[in-house]
C-alpha cells in the first residue's frame, strides 16, 4: 500500500474516532469545527470529509457532523483498538507517559479485530482505559471462557493463597481512586488474597484489609508465580 494511501485510511480512522468520542459525550459538531481539530500530527480537510461521507460513514444534518450507523460501527472498533494499545502499553509495556498517545495512535491503525480480541483478553478485559475512557467491549468480553489465560485479572478472581501485583484500578468513583490510594493499593503492589467468603480480605505489606466484591472487582493484578492450578 502507497505512503499517499496508508495517510488517506489513517485520516479517515482519526476523524471517526473525533467523531465517536464526540458521540459519547452527546456533543455536536459543525463542519467548520471538525476542520480545526488538531488529532495529533492528524489535520482534516474538506476531501477527508467527503471520503468519510462517500464511504457511508458520516453524513451531515441540521448543519452537524454525525456517523452513520455503519460509521458508528467502524469508530467503535477503532477507538477499541486504540485505547486497548494504551492499557497494554501503560500496564505491560510500561511506556513512558509522553510516548503512551502517539504510540496508541501508530498501533491503532494497524491492529486486527483478532488481535485485539488476544490483547484485551491478555489484560483480563479492562473496561477503561488509563484515562478513565470505556473500552467498547468486543466478543471476547462475552464469553465465560477464553482459550488464552488472562496476564491480568481483578483481584476478586483470585482463590485464597494466590497474589498478584496491582497492575491498575478501573472505577468510576473517584472517591473509591482516592481512598484505594490512601490505603496504599496502587499499581506495583503485591496483595495476596487471605479469605473470600465471607468477606474478602487481603494482605499486603504489613497490612489486611477486608474489601466489598465490587471493590476488588475493580482493582486488577497482575498475576503472580505462584498460583495454585494454573
């Protein structure tokens, strides 16, 4: 494929992402706005636009931008493959901060449904991104069984006995972040799981700590050495 058409098919993937992450927020756009986005090293133009149309993904209404359905299809699995990029970047790859978007940015474009699927299966299917952005969930998320074992998992899928490291907490409650942080349950924290019924209590450091189920659901490992059947 030419360098002039690779540009082309980037272009149209950044500016469905623009467009999807302005759905999500239930925020419009006019043409003439979409023009002066900046995605990146990304700058959009009228072609753009009309390709994006002639293709069936956009089409404009009341003088706004909106994705069609099929357009709202494709961002989707773009912006899926993109902030997949970032959690395995910042989680497992241990990116520098600085380099973390315009990496995710090169890998989005060239990532497969099927690795994707790998990768989010790999990290235990995150539901956030490192910015706190949901990851649109794919068919591998559905299914109770995968035939590649999670490197990463929440914490509340550990058995009594088996540890693993914090890798990342994924809540929507900022207060939860704040408190977990307090407590000193932040990425590079070993936690071993002591009980699961009828609390759930783990032990780290030189501290246990009893937690709700839907707090350890969010908070998840990395998982360790030792475990017991795997």
């Amino acid at each position: 494929m030419d360098d002039d058409k690779t540009r082309s098919l980037e272009l149209l993937d950044e500016i469905l992402s623009v467009l999807y992450e302005k759905w999500e927020r239930n925020e419009g756009v006019t043409p003439g706005e979409l023009l002066r986005v900046r995605h990146g090293e990304y700058v959009f133009t009228d072609a753009i636009l009309d390709n994006a149309a002639q293709a069936g993904y956009l089409e404009q209404a009341n003088g706004m931008v909106e994705l069609t359905s099929a357009g709202r299809r494709q961002a989707r699995s773009i912006v899926r493959c993109a902030r997949l990029a970032e959690r395995l970047l910042v989680d497992v790859l241990r990116v520098r901060d600085d380099l973390v978007e315009p990496s995710a940015c090169r890998l989005e474009h060239s990532l497969s449904e099927e690795v994707a699927e790998s990768i989010c299966t790999l990290l235990g299917h995150p539901k956030t991104c490192p910015h706190g952005h949901p990851i649109p969930p794919g068919e591998c998320c559905g299914r109770a069984s995968t035939e590649i074992h999670p490197i990463v998992k929440p914490l509340s899928a550990l058995r009594p006995g088996e540890e693993g490291t914090v890798a990342y907490v994924s809540s929507r409650f900022h207060s939860r972040l704040t408190r977990l942080a307090g407590l000193g349950l932040m990425p590079g924290q070993i936690v071993q799981v002591k009980q699961v019924r009828p609390s759930f209590v783990v032990a780290y450091g030189e501290m246990e700590l009893a937690l709700e189920k839907d707090v350890a659901d969010e908070i998840y490992v990395g998982l360790s050495g030792n475990r017991h059947g795997v």
